[in-house]
C-alpha cells in the first residue's frame, strides 16, 4: 500500500502543476460582470463641447472598447475591430485611453474608424473606475446597462465569432 | 584536530551568510521608489506605505504598487494618495480598489472558499510532506542493521595491523 504513495503523490502534484499551466495569470477575473457599467461624463473625441455617458447607450447592446494609440495591442486588433463595424451587428463605443486627441484622430483617419463615438479619457480616471490595467480591453454590454462580459487583450476574429457575436446575438434577444 | 575545527567554523560562517542573504530577501522588500509627495498629516503617510506595499500592480502582477514603475502603479499610489488626502481610511481605499479590479489587488487575500487552498495549500504540503517522511524514517528503522561482534573487531584490527 505505501509503496504507491510516492507515485501517487508525483502524479498529484504533476496534475497540480498542469493545471497551473493551463491557467492566463493575466486574466484577472473582472468584478464587474454582471454590474452597472461604471458612470462617466466625458468629452467627445473629435467635438470637444459635447460628452458622453454609458447613459446614452440605454437600450441597446453595445461593445465598449478601451484603446490608445501608444497601445501595440490595439493596432494588432484594429482591423478586426474594423471589420465587425462594418457587419453592423453591434455599436463599438471607443474609450481612448490616456491618449493624445490629435495623435487619436489621425490614426482613425488612417486606419479606419469602428467607432460610432469615443470618449477621451486623458487622464486614465475612467479606465480605473472600469477597473482597466492595460489596453486593449473590451467590454459587453447589456440593453440594461450591465456588463455581460470583459475581454482582455487584443480582439481576434476567432474572438468575435465564437464569444462577442454569440453573446451579442443573445443579450439583443433579451428585454430592454 | 584544530585544522578540521576550523574548517567546520568556515562551514558554518558559509551556511549562515547564505541563510542571512536568503532571510533578508525574505523580509527586506525592494527599495520603494521615490516619490515626492507632501502628505497632510503622518498617519496618512503611514497608511500610504502599508497600502501601496499591500497593493498589487496589475500590469506586472508580482510587484506592488510601491516596487513598480508602470504607468498604471504611477496612477493608482496617485489615486491612493488622493483618496487618503480625501479622508479616506486604509479599508476605504482598499475597498475602492477591489471593487475595480477585484481581489487580486489584494497581496493578502481575504479568506474565502475561493482562496481557502491559497492560504492553506502551503500547510497542507507539507504536512503530507512530513506524514511521508515520518512513516519512511519508521520503515528504515525496523531494517536489521548490520551488527558487529567483538570478536569480528579483534580479527578486523589483527588483519589491519598486519
């Protein structure tokens, strides 16, 4: 009998340390999920006398990406976000993120801009209070104004079409 | 005899500067980096060391907030400070910062069922660790060790001077 102890314990401490592998220490779970999107009033990328607030999106599902343009990730992701502007299946709210206002409009100028508005967050008080620690992030939210959902890290069309669009599709099926 | 003494007493110096090196690593923390920030009253500066020390940097999660440089640390000691300058007590800011970005911030995490084997995995180990150890070191003793009669110890010396 305690000859298998050993063994057994090795293997326990193998499947202990495998798991441990399998697990994105950067993916800190977010303790927003399922809470009201954090409040704000900010100014308008682009028309510096109008604001914005998670309010005006009452009503509807949107997605509420955090980018800048120092952010390497972001580039990475630019595309896709692109792209899934152009499927209009969901407004992109854009959250640029201690960032420099004309270096932001110009890279929207040549990029592309998935965007239907961006909230300019000069001094990272907002992402705090959305609990951001590095960009990009992007967040779901629901008709009711409660975030559904929070993606870390650079969104990958294999992202969007196996969790974003899904999710999506189903929180557009829920009560406003 | 007074060389082999010696040479035990260097050993032994060794051992204990590796030891001493090891122990201050343990409880010396990186050097804080400095910041010249007036604090209103001493207890808010206290209370500022003991959170950003408590405080973990999420960008490069195994520092705190007081060892890292990174931009978002920069942002939180500022936001820790402005919250104490605000009146805030040690739970209060603690509690801003969970409510953000959740119990991970935390270097001590609160004892939940979700963080039971995080605080007593440790224990746990190595009290399996010293359950196997006790019943080998039994096992090894209730071997018959080799015995050696007075008589095989007279042939041996008579065979050695030779």
């Amino acid at each position: 009998m305690s000859r298998f102890i050993v063994p057994m314990g090795f293997i326990l401490l193998i499947i202990l340390l495998g798991i441990g592998l399998t697990l994105d220490p950067r993916e800190v779970p977010s303790p927003f999920i399922d809470k009201p999107a954090p409040d704000f009033n900010l100014p308008v990328l682009g028309e510096a006398d109008k604001t914005l607030s998670p309010k005006d999106m009452l009503g509807q599902v949107w997605l509420f990406n955090i980018w800048a343009t120092w952010c390497n990730a972001c580039r990475a992701e630019h595309e896709t976000l692109v792209a899934l502007s152009k499927m209009g299946a969901v407004p992109i709210v854009g959250l640029n993120y201690k960032d420099e206002n004309e270096m932001a409009q110009r890279w929207l100028q040549q990029l592309g801009n998935p965007y239907v508005v961006n909230a300019v967050d000069k001094d990272g008080r907002v992402g705090i209070d959305w609990g951001v620690y590095g960009a990009p992030e992007t967040f779901i939210i629901d008709k009711k104004g409660i975030i559904r959902h929070k993606h870390i890290g650079p969104v990958y069309p294999q992202v969007i079409q196996e969790t974003i669009l899904p999710l999506v599709k189903k929180l557009q099926g829920e009560q406003g | 005899m007074t060389v082999v003494r010696n040479r035990f007493s260097v050993w032994h110096l060794g051992w204990l500067a590796l030891i001493g090196i090891m122990l201050s690593a343990l409880t010396a923390p990186a050097q804080a980096k400095i910041e010249s920030i007036e604090f209103s009253d001493e207890q808010m500066e206290e209370d500022y060391k003991v959170l950003i020390q408590e405080l973990r940097c999420l960008v490069c999660q195994n520092q705190n907030l007081a060892d890292s440089n990174a931009e978002l640390a920069q942002d939180l000691r500022q936001q820790t400070y402005e919250l104490l300058e605000k009146g805030a007590s040690r739970e209060e800011v603690v509690e801003y910062m969970v409510t953000r970005y959740g119990d991970f911030v935390m270097y001590r995490p609160p004892l939940k069922a979700t963080t039971f084997f995080l605080w007593f995995g440790p224990v746990v180990i190595f009290l399996i660790a010293v359950i196997v150890l006790v019943m080998f070191s039994r096992r090894q003793k209730q071997l018959p060790t080799a015995t050696v009669t007075e008589q095989d110890q007279q042939k041996a010396h008579s065979l050695l001077d030779d």
